[in-house]
C-alpha cells in the first residue's frame, strides 16, 4: 500500500476479536485502516451499515446525506436521535459523522451534505475501494451503479420494504450489474411501510460484504441476489447474470 499506515498497539486491542478470524489477522485489520468506504445515505440502512463499518476500524469513512432527520425516521434510523430534531434539526449527515466519532475516534468520518446528483457522483466515488448503496430511489441507485462501473469500484446493494428486501454486491466485470438484475425502476412509494429490524439486518450484511470485499476473505454475493422475508422467517439466495445487452456494464 502507498503510504499506508501501520497499526498502533490500541489497534492491535481494539480489533483484535475480529483479528482473530482465520484470514483476517494483521494484514486484515491494516487493510482495513488504509480503506475508504463511501456509504450513500444516513437513513434506515446507513446508520447502521456505518456504525459497522466504523467501529470494525475502517479508516476513512465518508456518509453523504441532503436531508435533516424527522421524528417518523426514529424508529430505525439509529444514529439519528431525539434531540437532532429539536429547533432547526440537524442534517444528517453531520449527526451521523459525530456519533460515528464518538465510537471510534481513530478513524477518519467526512459528512457530507448534498444531494447525490449526475454532476457530482463520479466525485464521490472516484477513489473508494467499496461504495455502500443506501438509498431508497433508483434513480441514484442507477447513478452510484454507473459510476461505480466506470471506475471499477464494488458496491452493496440493498432494498427493503416493510419486513423483506434484498441483498446483492456488485463487482464490475465479475457479475450483473444493478441494471442487469433491475434493467427499469420498480415501482417506488414516497412512503412506504418499514419495521426498524428490517434494514438493520441489511445493513449489518451490507457492512459485512464490504468488510469482506476489503480484508479479502469469504465469499461476496456476486451473481447471487439474498431475498429475506422477515415475516415469514425465509431466506432464499437466486443466482443471477450479467445480461449481454445491458446498456451499463457490457461495455466491461
């Protein structure tokens, strides 16, 4: 790595439960330290993938967020808390970087707040090593899609909707893209039904799949799309490929 840093002896404390998994170890964890990853959202699915992320000792995490937080968002978006809401509110954005820092002072957190547009997003993303998609719109998740594949960065993909949703990590020229498994928009609901449990449990996967990504162990989902359905308590993996035709990624 250029110019990467080494590990302190609080890291070697800190990590050293998750160190212990076969592969991870030190070169891992100073993976790990040397990484950026850029969460797309602070809401039900941000939150807690960010926590993860940050207390696990990625290095430099950026969350980017244009909204302020509203008490119906309490119930699952877990950095942001009562008194966030109080007199103007605070954005999102910035409440999520000062509980993150508040976990874990070692680390590098960066708020961003704006809206994630075509102008700016191959920006964002130019130089992380994993993108997290958050969002709860396809219109950006199609942008975080497109300029992940120019710069041949993976991302993790979520959804969900009342107590199901769907998983997915997507490595540019090694499986389907986002628009290869969704090639048009579902239909999406300003506001929909959410039981807090739902995204944190997506999310607690995203942050895995990242952490994975990065460390260099396991297996990711690529080529396979995780369905969960809460309700019913069933979990069902289908497989899933690239589309010769898809206007996205068969340029790879």
């Amino acid at each position: 790595m250029k110019n990467s840093k080494e590990l302190t002896s609080s890291d070697l404390e800190r990590y050293d439960r998750q160190m212990m998994i076969q592969g991870w170890g030190v070169e891992g964890q100073k993976k790990l330290k040397n990484s950026k990853i850029v969460v797309m959202g602070t809401g039900g699915l941000g939150c807690p993938a960010s926590i993860y992320l940050a207390v696990a000792g990625v290095g430099h995490l950026v969350v980017i967020d244009m909204q302020k937080p509203e008490l119906s968002n309490l119930n699952r978006q877990v950095l942001h808390w009562e008194k966030d809401i109080e007199g103007p509110g605070k954005d999102k954005a910035i409440s999520a970087k000062e509980k993150l820092l508040q976990m874990n002072s070692d680390i590098t957190v960066e708020g961003l707040v704006l809206k994630i547009t075509e102008e700016n997003i191959f920006d964002l993303v130019k130089d992380a090593n994993v993108v997290i998609d958050a969002m709860d719109n396809f219109h950006i998740r199609y942008l975080i899609n497109d300029a992940c594949i120019h710069y041949q960065i993976p991302f993790v993909h979520a959804g969900i909707y009342g107590m199901e949703g769907q998983l997915t990590t997507i490595v540019p020229g090694e499986g389907p893209c986002l628009k290869c498994i969704f090639p048009s928009p579902p239909i999406e609901q300003k506001i929909f039904p959410v039981l807090g449990a739902t995204p944190a449990v997506f999310a607690t996967l995203q942050a895995m799949e990242a952490l994975k990504l990065i460390v260099g162990i396991g297996k990711p989902l690529v080529e396979r799309l995780l369905i969960i359905d809460g309700c019913e308590m069933s979990f069902d993996v289908m497989r899933i490929k690239r589309r010769d035709d898809c206007e996205a990624c068969s340029i790879i």
